[in-house]
C-alpha cells in the first residue's frame, strides 16, 4: 500500500532532524576532541551541551588519543566539578550531586592521570544514578566510561544484563548479521549501520558463561575505537541522560 502524502512528509521531515542532529554531533564531537581546545573552554563545552550525557567520557579518551595530557584533561575535570559547586558548600560538591557527563570525564579523567581514588568516587556516583535511573543505565555508564578505564568490567555488566535480558540477545545476535540489516534498511529502519563490524557476536557463546565478558571484551574495544562513525554515534547516545538529571534533582541532597 503506497504512503500518504502525509506519511511521506512526515518521513522526510524525521529524515531532516536526523541528518541535523547528527551534524551538529559530528560538529560538537570535532570541537570537544580537539587537543587544541584549552581546559576552561573545553569544562564550557561539556557544561553547556554534554553536562547530562555520559558520552564525556568518550571525549575525554578520544582527547588521550589525539595527543591531549592527563594534567589538562585534570585541569579540565577539576574546572567542571567547580563550576558545579553551587551554594557554597565547604570542599565543593559531593560526586552523588553532580551532573552525569561532568562525572563521567572525570572519572576517565582520573584513571588517566592514575588517581584511583577519584576514578572510583565518580564511577561509583555515575553507577548509583544509573541504577536508579533506568534497568539498562549502567550498560550506559560501561558504555561511557568503563569501556575505556576498565573493559573487562564493562563488558561483565553487559553480560549480566544479557542473561537477565536474553530476549536483548538474541535479537542482538539476529541483528549482528549484514543480510538481516539489509533488509531491515531496506524496510525503513534506520540506525542499524552501528551493529557494523559486530558481525562476530554468534561467537561470544552464551551470556551466561563467564568467559563470555572476556570475549566480549576482546571483541568490542577494538571495533569502537577503529571505526568514527561508531564513536561519534556512541557519543551521540544518551537514552537515560534526562531521568540521569529527573533522579538528581528528586534525590535528597545530604546534610
């Protein structure tokens, strides 16, 4: 049955919205992972349009990886939770108050500079929000921060997740192979070019088995961190960000 003119009006309108928004990612992408960009603007940039995504923590890595030095992604890290402090509080703000993009690059921000103490107090505050936000926000914060401090984590909470969600698996394994996504595109879907180069997931076995989360390991740093076009859509993905920002303002703050 042909579309409406409606109905294809409203496709090439979504269409539109796509391609805008993933140029202005491209853009604020190319912007933040510039070594060139100083620390003050950078905590700037991240404030005004990541401050709720936890894909700060890929800028901060991407940057490692561009040539920036631990001591400025510091810099930045300490300029963001300040700008965060707020009422005058004796020793700045607590991690569990800050914003989740602020907490996901200073945790990657610590790891780099070896500072174990602050990496773990901001990953831990950064699991707590997910936790309370959203069944799958800690697939968020592996995604965003411990893929690229801790991996053999990450991927142990992704696994987790699979055994207790093995519908999400086994669609993710139906979805891995091209033929499929071939014709899922050619059926309207869109989005599906981030499964590129995952094609290998019918080898990870059963999410159960704990060797699981280290081929998964093995697997996944090395396609994320060859391929922009998964970066930038990685860094694009926020799902949970706003029920991130919905649980922080609702939770008490403490005495």
């Amino acid at each position: 049955m042909a579309k409406s003119s409606t109905r294809k009006k409203q496709d090439r309108a979504r269409r539109r919205d796509r391609a805008d928004a993933k140029r202005h990612h491209d853009e604020l992408f190319g912007r933040a992972t510039d070594p060139a960009l100083a620390p003050a603007a950078l905590a700037a940039l991240i404030m005004g349009e990541l401050a709720d995504s936890t894909g700060a923590g890929l800028i901060a890595h991407t940057r490692l990886q561009n040539g920036a030095e631990p001591v400025a992604l510091a810099e930045a890290a300490r300029l963001l939770v300040a700008s965060c402090a707020g009422e005058g509080r004796a020793g700045g703000p607590s991690p569990g108050s800050l914003p989740p993009g602020v907490l996901a690059f200073a945790a990657v921000a610590a790891h780099a500079s070896g500072d174990e103490q602050e990496e773990a107090r901001y990953t831990q505050a950064l699991l707590d929000l997910a936790r309370a936000a959203a069944d799958d926000g800690p697939l968020q914060v592996a995604a965003g921060v411990l893929i690229w401090t801790h991996p053999v984590e990450a991927a142990e909470l992704v696994r987790r997740y699979l055994v207790d969600h093995p519908l999400s698996w086994e669609l993710a394994v139906i979805v891995a192979h091209p033929s499929v996504r071939a014709a899922l595109t050619e059926a309207g879907w869109s989005g599906l070019d981030r499964w590129d180069g995952l094609d290998g997931l019918d080898v990870l076995g059963d999410p159960s088995d704990p060797g699981f989360a280290r081929r998964l390991c093995e697997l996944v740093p090395p396609t994320w961190e060859a391929d922009p076009d998964v970066q930038i859509w990685y860094q694009s993905r926020a799902p949970i960000a706003f029920e991130f920002r919905r649980c922080q303002t609702m939770a008490p703050r403490p005495q």
